[in-house]
C-alpha cells in the first residue's frame, strides 16, 4: 500500500472509530457490534505501524494506551478552576437563592445538576481537537494527564460541528459501578488491597504511569460547563450551551433540570436522594447554578468559589447499632486487619453485619469497648465504617476492645516497623493464610497466570495436604485432583441468620484444565516468574527492572546492596527486602523446586553492548509517534541507558511533543544535547 492510500484509509478508519465512538458514549445507541469496532481499531493500529509518520495525538488508536508517564507536569489553568461552596443544610440552600435573587432580580433561572462522585478534569480543545487534559490541582495548576484522558473513550478526541475554536470544558472523571467491582474483584483473586470506594479509585488510576493499565479499567466521563470569551458569547445560557456541545460530541448528561423557584429545586433534590441509588455510577450530591451566562458575571466569584453556583451534598447513609465482637484477619503480606461484628442493621438498601476498623491506632482512637452502641456509616465505601460511639449508653462493666498482640492463625507474636500503622506476623512461611496468600498470588493473572485455580480451590488443595508452597503446584498430578471436593459455608449478607452453601469440586475437564495451564506457566518470562515469587515490595515494573539488570536469579541472588539500589528506581526499602529474600533457606529451596519443574528463571540480554549508544545514558520525555516503552527498548537494544532525571552525566534527551519546558530549561543550562524523534532514528541507523 502506497502513502497515499494508507492516509486516505486511516483518515476513513479515524472517522468511522470517532462516529461509533458517539454513537455509543453519547447517545448510548451503537451501531456495530464490539467484534466489528475492534477489527476496524485494529486495522487502524496495523496501518499507523506501518506508516508511523500518519500517526496524529487525536487518532482513535491513541485509546489503547502505552505510553509511560513518569512525572505528571503542571501547568497553570486558562480559567482559575474553582471549588463550589458545599452545604448540607436546605437552609443554606435558601439562602443562597435569596441572595442571588437580591443581587440580580427575581427574574433568574436555575439550572440543576447531579454532582459526580469522581475526579474534577479541564478539557482544552483547539481546532476541535483535544489538546491539553488538566486536574484541579490547586485551582490555579493543575497536573497534566492528557495521555491517560485519551485512553477514555467517552471524551472525544476530536469533535465535530459548529464549535468554538479555543475553549475549555469541565467534567467528572468517574468509575461506574460495575468496572469498579470488576477492577476490586481482580484486586482481591491478586490479593492486593481494594480501593475503598469508585472515587478513590478513579483518583488512583488517573495518575498511573502506564496509559495501557488506564486503558484497561474503563473509566468513564461526564462534562458539564464550557469556558471561553466566545462561549458566553455565542450562548445566552449555560443550559443551551450543553445541549450545543452535545451535539459536537461531548458526553452531557439528560439530568438536568431548569428551575424558577425554591419548590422546583428542593424538589429536584428530593427525587434524586431516592433516585441516586439506582444510578451505575455515585452521586454525593445536586448542583446548583444561575442559567444565564451575563448574571453570572454579575454574581462574580469569591476568592475560593463562584457567587453563581453551590453544590447540596446528601449526607452519608449511618445507623447505630451494637458491637458483638472484633475479628483479626491475616492477608498475604501477614498484615492484621480488625474487622467489627455488628448486631444486623438495615442501611443503604443492605443489611449491615461488618464494618472496618481499619488498625489498631483507630480502635484507640475511638476508646472502642465491645457491647458499645456505634454508629456506622455507610457512603461510597465498600465495608461500611464505624465512625462514633455513643458513651451515654455504654456498660459500666463493658471490656475495651485490645488489638491482638499474637496471629489469630498462628498465634506468632505480632511485630509492628517504626513509621507503619499496621502490625505484621512475621510468620511468613509458617501462617495457613499467608502461605495461601502467596500461592493465590502466584498464580494470578499478571504472575503465572494459571487458570481454572482461584482462592477456593487453593484453599482445597492446602487443607488436604496437596501443596504447601508454590513449587508444589508443579508435582500435582490427575489423581491428586480428579473428585477433589470441599463444601463451604459463607454467611448470606441479604439473609442475616442464613448461610450460602457452595461447593468446591475438581471434575474431569477441571482437572485437565488446571494440568494445562500448570504446563503453559513454564513459558512465562522470567520477570513474571519474579513478580510471582511474591517478594515485599517487589511489583510488576520493579521485577521487571530487575530482571532486565541482573538476568538471571543466580545473578539476583549474588546481587550486592550497592548494585541493587544502582538499578534505576530501586531504593533502599526494595534492596533490603530482595536481600531478605534471598537470605532464607525455604525461598531457595522452593526456587530450586521451581527450576527443577521448568520455570524461567533467566533471560537473554536486550542491550547490545557494542551498539551506536553504548555507554549513552539518555532521557525520553514527551509524546512520539510510538510509546516511550519502545524508544526505550530501543536505546537498550542499541546499546544505552535509559535514565529517568537529568544530570550532568546524560547524554542526550530525546524531545517530543508536549515535552515539560522544566525539562528543556535543565537540558540547556546543563548542556545536554536535545533531539528529535528523527534524530534519534538517524543516530541509531
């Protein structure tokens, strides 16, 4: 395919990607299939491979993710991005239109919103295409995450119709319910902590440094107010000016309400306190705001928030009941979690028996005893949380509640490290839950990835003596597992007083499968297989930085401390703990089993020593016609360094798009050689 042609398809593709997309998002009404969409994104991405120099920011391609950042610059705000005034009292409500109507006239429309439980986004186009993503920040800066905004499909990378050439347009970056409880459910077989509530989560993930993991996690936007001279200019109304950007592309929600009286308001709000429990996404609360753009201006701003607008926050759902009891659970990293036991209590549409008490300094705090009235409350978090307890009705008699001083499992005695809030059994290999632990996590997906296995059928497969560490995995056999079966009783949280039974059984075609997957694991890279070990403070990208620098585990293993904290981003905490690691005579010995069976345990070199970079240590920042993992790979190939900060000792900084002018600055006063993309290409031959 000559140059020509593949600009003509991938402009087709783009238009097509960019329709559906809409029709989808926006209108909620697709028109092919997810197989259908898929095959035209992946004809799209094949062609911008082969013709890198199509590529463009505003490509659907740039959905998928793959660039890397690691820091997040800042940058001053077109418009300040104010907070709203918040209040929880009707009367407040009321006074503010009171004021409002004082201030301007009794002729004034209000426009009502639903407030977004998420993270507050400013959205700049240009040209009609997205050019700059900002958070909150301080509200004068904010931090700019424009390549983890693009891999969300809801926002448009391109818009279409009668718009305005320059503007901004604010929104709420949310987790619907549902991929929340998806990613918490991944979380949880991973046995990594779950984020408390879709807020947290959608925080958390926006400022991940892989676009490709944002990507992945389907968060979702809604917008809601447009800045610019020409906006306030060409519309009369904030609410004509939503209806507008809907048509250019934009996400704008249908529950919205125009109102012209108090009644009307209140009435909005009350519907929606009912209502906001049946949305797929959190609401915490309903916005408020004067319609007309000219009686905005006349309201003004305070310092901190416009005189045009307040936010009326629902309260958190709570109800008191009684404390029965305190339970301690181990996890994998033999951390001790206090879990209350509550007499049953109705609340937020769910029948209430636990609630998190989240470490002993928190018991403390609250001079928790058991037999206490507490009140619990539930908001967006997932456990509900105790919050008060009410000293009027507390026994005379009644026992303070201690936070253990030995495993519940074990009974090891707990310790706690300077600094940390929680207290840890340090039975690593001896604890039931922790071993489990460490096997649920071995098998993960983004480990070993060994399927048809789960937290059950570990469980089994430990109680009747089958496996007592990860290695043992590799020594069972059909036997072993074929008519395996194990019933389980878990209390039933809609039910109180009932339980759910499920049974655990290993069938015919599970077996075979488990087998399989067992088999498959041997080819899994030996960074995965490191990551699998479940080292402290050994993730994902770390194992991998690892394994690139030392190559085998015989190498990892002799690794002194000063060539581990030499790696690029491993500090001293993740030094010692590899270190420890390697230290007890059990690890070894299961590595051992491991390598025995055909596990990974080394890789080939991907720097070619004699390469036109060696010695080169080199800095990649900006956005490239590829993702920054490639260029890296590629000075690594070539025989570089990738670097992650400046310093007189670099090289050279390879410049991209929408590079920080922090960097630029630093390189030139240092003088650093800066070049091109092309550059780059050129010195690498």
């Amino acid at each position: 395919m000559t140059i020509e042609l593949a600009r003509k398809r991938i402009a087709e593709l783009s238009e097509q990607l960019n329709q559906h997309n809409y029709q989808y998002y926006v209108l909620a009404q697709p028109q092919i299939s997810d197989y259908e969409y898929d095959m035209l994104m992946e004809e799209l991405i094949n062609l911008e491979k082969q013709f890198p120099e199509l590529v463009s920011s505003d490509s659907p391609s740039q959905r998928v993710g793959g660039d890397i950042t690691k820091n997040f610059q800042s940058y001053s705000h077109r418009y300040p991005m104010l907070s709203l005034g918040n209040s929880y009292s009707r009367a407040e409500i009321a006074d503010f239109i009171n004021r409002v109507k004082k201030s301007i006239g009794n002729k004034v429309e209000f426009v009502c919103e639903l407030k977004y439980d998420g993270v507050a986004v400013s959205l700049h186009y240009e040209n009609g295409t997205l050019k700059q993503a900002l958070t909150r920040g301080d509200g004068t800066k904010g931090d700019d995450i424009t390549t983890n905004v693009k891999t969300i499909r809801s926002i448009p990378l391109r818009i279409k119709g009668d718009y305005p050439k320059d503007f901004d347009i604010r929104g709420e970056i949310y987790y619907p319910r549902k991929s929340f409880e998806r990613l918490n459910a991944v979380r949880a077989e991973e046995d990594q902590q779950l984020f408390a509530n879709p807020r947290n989560a959608a925080a958390g993930t926006i400022k991940l440094q892989d676009s490709a993991e944002v990507a992945r996690r389907n968060l979702d936007c809604w917008l809601y107010y447009l800045m610019s001279d020409e906006v306030s200019l060409k519309f009369k109304t904030h609410y004509e000016s939503l209806q507008e950007a809907r048509k250019w592309g934009f996400r704008i929600s249908n529950n919205i309400a125009l109102c012209s009286t108090e009644d009307e308001i209140f009435e909005f709000i009350d519907d929606w306190d009912k209502a906001r429990h049946e949305l797929p996404f959190d609401i915490d609360g309903i916005v408020i705001k004067v319609n007309n753009f000219d009686q905005q201006k006349q309201l003004g701003f305070t310092a901190k928030s416009p005189r045009w607008a307040i936010a009326y926050k629902y309260k958190a759902e709570e109800a008191k009941t009684r404390l029965l009891g305190v339970d301690f659970q181990v996890g994998r990293t033999g951390a001790v979690t206090p879990v209350a036991n509550l007499e049953p209590v109705l609340l937020a549409g769910t029948t209430v028996k636990r609630a998190s008490l989240h470490n002993a300094d928190f018991i403390a705090q609250l001079d928790l005893h058991y037999d206490d009235i507490v009140t619990v409350e539930k908001g967006g978090e997932i456990i509900p949380k105790i919050t008060a307890v009410d000293l009027n009705l507390r026994k005379p008699d009644s026992r303070s509640v201690d936070f253990t001083k030995y495993c519940p499992e074990c009974q090891t005695k707990l310790i706690r490290t300077e600094g940390e809030a929680a207290w840890y059994c340090p039975n690593s290999d001896g604890c039931p839950p922790q071993i489990k632990g460490k096997i649920e996590h071995f098998i993960s997906r983004k480990a070993m990835n060994i399927e048809s296995l789960g937290e059950g059928k570990i469980a089994l497969l430990f109680d009747q003596a089958l496996i007592k560490n990860a290695a043992d995995l590799y020594k069972l056999s059909y036997s072993d597992l074929f008519g395996l079966e194990k019933t389980i009783e878990t209390p039933d949280e809609n039910n109180p007083g009932n339980t759910i039974i499920r049974k655990v059984s290993f069938k015919e075609k599970t077996a075979e499968n488990i087998l399989k997957s067992l088999e498959e694991s041997k080819k899994v890279p030996f960074h995965r297989v490191l990551f699998a070990l479940g080292i402290r403070f050994v993730g994902e990208t770390v194992a991998k930085k690892l394994a690139d620098a030392f190559l085998s585990i015989e190498q990892l293993r002799e690794a002194s401390y000063e060539s581990l904290v030499a790696v690029d981003e491993i500090g001293e905490k993740i030094a010692a703990s590899v270190q420890n690691y390697f230290n007890n005579p059990r690890h070894l010995d299961m590595i051992q089993q491991l390598k025995t069976a055909g596990l990974q345990f080394s890789q080939e070199s991907k720097v070619n020593s004699g390469g036109p970079l060696k010695g080169k240590s080199i800095v990649v920042s900006g956005v490239f016609s590829v993702s920054r993992e490639s260029l890296k790979e590629m000075i690594e190939v070539n025989g570089g360094k990738n670097v992650s900060s400046l310093s007189a000792k670099t090289d050279y900084l390879i410049a991209g798009d929408n590079m920080g002018p922090a960097k630029k600055d630093k390189a030139e006063k240092l003088g650093i050689p800066i070049i091109s993309e092309d550059e780059f290409y050129q010195l690498i031959g």
